[in-house]
C-alpha cells in the first residue's frame, strides 16, 4: 500500500486511459503509421482532433496526417528544450497557430505514453 492509500485509504474511482480512448475523450493514433516522431504509442485530446480535422475535412487525410506530424514534430523540439515530462509549446495547425502541451507518462500498465492536446484539456 503506498503512503496515499495508507493515509486517505484506496481511491474511489479510477478513470483509465483506455476508458478515456474508448469514450472519445483521447484519440489513439495508429502506431503502423509513421504520423509522429515519437517511439511510444500516442494520444491526442478530442479537441485537439477536431481542430487537426477542422479544414482539413474527414476526407483530405494528407492534411490531417501533415497537422498530426506537424503537432507531434514541435512537441519533440519543445520536449528537448524543456527537459521534462510537461512540456507546453506553439504550433501552426491550418491557419491558425494555438498553445498546445505534451506529457510523457504512463499508460495504464505503467508504459511509457504520449498525450498531446491543449493546456486547458489536462
């Protein structure tokens, strides 16, 4: 038991990362296909999917494949920069460029993951 459950006792409810990609909530992106620099499996919110397919409509999926990698591309430049597990970072997606953050952790088996989205949606 660790010192958290010893003091304030087992939690009441646990929310996992495979419930937050099966309820939409994060975007599992294929790992067969060469979308992000990363070498870890990753995730982005459901807003920042539907600013990437915003514009880029459901059917252009070069667009949508070029803002996926551009998103993940400065996710790594920001990442070496910062040195951390939490990095925040600008990046142009279409038109327009937004604040986006990026967290390496663990999944749900304790795997290391990538979360990429905006500050306000962690």
């Amino acid at each position: 038991m660790s010192d958290l459950q010893s003091t304030f006792g087992a939690p009441i409810s646990v929310y996992t990362r495979a419930q937050a990609i099966e309820d939409g909530v994060l975007v599992q992106l294929p790992t067969d296909e060469a979308l992000t620099p990363f070498k870890y499996p990753v995730s982005i919110t459901a807003a920042l999917w539907a600013e990437i397919e915003r514009g880029a409509g459901k059917t252009d999926v070069m667009v949508r494949n070029g803002r996926i990698w551009d998103a993940g591309f400065m996710a790594t430049l920001a990442g070496r920069r910062a040195g951390g597990s939490d990095v925040f970072y600008r990046c142009k997606i279409g038109r327009k460029t937004f604040a986006l953050w990026c967290n390496c952790g663990p999944d749900d088996s304790g795997a290391p993951c990538i979360t990429i989205g905006f500050p306000e949606d962690r």
